[in-house]
C-alpha cells in the first residue's frame, strides 16, 4: 500500500525543485539532490535526519530559495534515495561529499546546515579533504557526538543501563509503523517534538517519518546506537552555529550545550524553549534565521575574498 510522504498543501508542502540530479557516493549508491533557487545565488546544502527525507526541510527550503540557491538531498534509503547495504558514519561522510561534489563547482563554498543524523553527516565529514574546499559555516540543528541512547528521554525512567536498553529496543524495533492514525500522531509527538506543537506541525512530521522504510530505519538506529563522533569536533573548523529544543526528548539540550563547548569555532548556542527534536518544522523561523545569518555573516565574505 502506497502512503503519503509528505503533506501536499500548506507551509509544509515540499516545493517543486528546479532541477534534480544523482550524486554517486564512493560505494556506488545513488543519491537524490535537489536544486531550489537562483544558480547565481550564495549556496546552502540541507541534509536531514533519521527517518526523514528532503520534505523535512520545506519551509526553509521555501523561505531561503527567494535568494539563495538551496541545495537538499535524501539520505541513503531516505527519500528518493534507493536502499544501500552499508550503514556508517562513514558512508554518511562519503555521501555528503558526494552531494558537495555533484552540485557545487570546485572551490565553491555553502552554508552546511544538518538535522540530527544530518548534523552528525557534518561532524563526520569534517576534516575531510572535499569538506575543507566547499564548506564556508555550518548549523548543527537538534543533534548529538555520542552517547545518544543513554541520554534520551523518550522513556521516562531514571538514567541506568534499564533505560538505555528499553530505549535502545523502542528505536530500534523492527515493527512497522503503520498508517498515520491520531494514535500514532500523539505517540510520534510525545517521542519527538514539544508539547505545544500545533496539529499541522504533528501531521507534516509524522507523513515524513512514516514514509520511512522499516529496514531503513532498524538500520540507521544501529548506527546511531553506537555513534561516536567525539573526536570530529575538532576537525569541525568551520564557524558553527548550534540549535536545539530544550523539551527534545531524542537527543535532550545537554547535547547541544556540550557541541557548543567543544567546538573549535563555535559562533553561537541557540536553546529554544519548549521545543522538541524536529525544530526545522517546529521553529521554522529561528531555524531559517540561523542559516540566513551564517550566509551573511560568512558566506558572502568567503565569495568575495574569492574576486579579483
């Protein structure tokens, strides 16, 4: 049975892209990228989280195309993006720079901005020669270095091994998901956005996450189960802007306090309040913002240092 990937009208409806292409990762898998906007316009590459897909980023993509050139992608399996047999942070890293390579020229710089696991496709990739040439900033939006299953709070018991382990079988059930019921819609709400999310905000995350293939999910789950990007972050050089939820339950602020502090060239925390883990649909506005600073206040100056 076909679902609906994605909600269809409102602020959350994903726009048309005008043009699509296919990055080729390093193992050969196929990768589909969207190209919004002016191609004259200063460059900013989206790349979402777990379970999520380019429709994840539709008010940014819809806000930030006005006048810059917004490129956005699936993630393996994600999406549009067939299935791959390799799950890692290493093929998150290749796959990024896939993507930078694909639909940047060489030396051309953007804005990277990446939701959970995209945030941790940044941090992986970091260091890496691909990223150094095209990378002028970046955001980490609602995301994490490591210890993600013993610090989230989806399951409301005290921190202990019981936790880690229930919470470590409730992200990584192989059930599917089913059919977006009101059950489902409350059950995905509580797990990962803020209590005061409006209906139209619930119903476009939970048409995005259902979508999700089950293998897919199980998959990256086992990743982000033993994720551990600690050691990235000093490779991470670029300005770095850091955004997170102070009621996200997936990956809690500590996460983005504790980016912020170990961070070569942090150049901002932002703690919104009340918000969960899907800020670029619930804080649709500070996310944008965020990005349209870092352009700003960097992007811009890097183009130019770069004419005669």
């Amino acid at each position: 049975m076909s679902r609906l990937t994605h909600v269809i009208s409102g602020p959350y409806a994903p726009p048309a892209a005008r043009r699509e292409l296919v990055a080729a990762s390093a193992d050969g898998s196929r990768l589909h990228v969207e190209v919004h906007g002016d191609e004259d316009a200063p460059a900013v590459v989206l790349a979402h989280g777990w379970t999520c897909s380019t429709a994840f980023w539709a008010a940014q993509i819809r806000e930030l195309a006005t006048d810059h050139r917004v490129i956005a992608y699936d993630q393996r399996g994600h999406g549009r993006s067939p299935a791959a047999r390799t799950h890692s942070t290493t093929a998150l890293a290749d796959d990024l720079v896939a993507v930078l390579g694909a639909a940047l020229a060489p030396g051309e710089r953007a804005v990277l901005a990446g939701h959970s696991m995209g945030g941790m496709t940044i941090m992986a990739a970091a260091g890496r020669p691909e990223f150094t040439e095209h990378a002028a900033a970046a955001l980490l939006c609602s995301t994490g270095s490591s210890q993600l299953v013993a610090q989230a709070l989806v399951v409301p018991l005290r921190a202990g091994r019981a936790r880690t382990r229930i919470t470590g079988a409730v992200l990584g059930s192989r059930a599917p998901l089913g059919p977006v019921t009101p059950i489902a819609r409350t059950v995905l709400k509580y797990a990962t956005m803020g209590p005061g999310s409006a209906p139209d905000r619930v119903e476009a995350c939970a048409r995005i996450v259902h979508a999700c293939p089950t293998g897919v999910r199980r998959a990256w789950s086992e990743v982000l189960a033993g994720l551990d990007l600690d050691a990235n972050l000093a490779a991470l050089t670029v300005p770095t802007a850091v955004i997170g939820g102070t009621s996200d339950r997936l990956t809690p602020v500590a996460h983005a306090r504790a980016l912020a502090a170990a961070l070569p060239h942090c150049v901002g925390l932002t703690e919104l309040t009340g918000m969960g883990h899907m800020t670029p649909i619930e804080a649709p506005e500070a996310v944008t913002g965020a990005v349209r600073g870092l352009t700003a206040r960097y992007l811009d100056t890097t183009e130019k240092e770069k004419t005669p």
